[in-house]
C-alpha cells in the first residue's frame, strides 16, 4: 500500500505487509513503513522524520493495532 499527499509531491509512505501463519494456525501479521523523500526535503527533515518513522509505526501497531494505524497515517498524509 502507497500513501501520498497531494500537497508533498514525491513523498510517499509505502506499508508493506507479511503473514505468517505456523503449522498450528497461529497468524501473526508483520508491517513495516518505508518512507520516501525528495533530496531536497530530507535536507529540511530537523526532527528525523524519516529515520524514526517506522519505529513509531510500530509502536502505533502495539498500541491502536492495524486498521487504527493505518487510518492515523493517512489522515497525518492527507489533511
């Protein structure tokens, strides 16, 4: 999943998403957050944006689980 905002040409938030299931049916779902940014806009990037996101996705995972993270992504990216 791709997420860009119409208003940040060129950066984009990608989720790639695994699914494990082991052989007792235990399904265990891995997300990660790649972040994507212009040169030009990393240089501007003073609080690490790119470098703690996906930590701080994780975290978002522990806390408010899957759907509610993503929804938070989007609406940071979108509104």
């Amino acid at each position: 999943m791709m997420i860009q905002s119409p208003k940040l040409p060129g950066c984009t938030m990608s989720i790639f998403w695994k699914i494990s299931v082991s052989k007792e049916g235990v399904v265990q779902p891995k997300l990660e957050l790649l972040m994507k940014m212009p040169e030009q806009a990393q240089k501007m990037d003073a609080n690490n944006v790119m470098e703690t996101a996906p930590e701080a996705f994780r975290s978002l995972l522990k806390i408010f689980g899957v759907e509610a993270s993503i929804e938070s992504l989007i609406k940071s990216v979108c509104f």
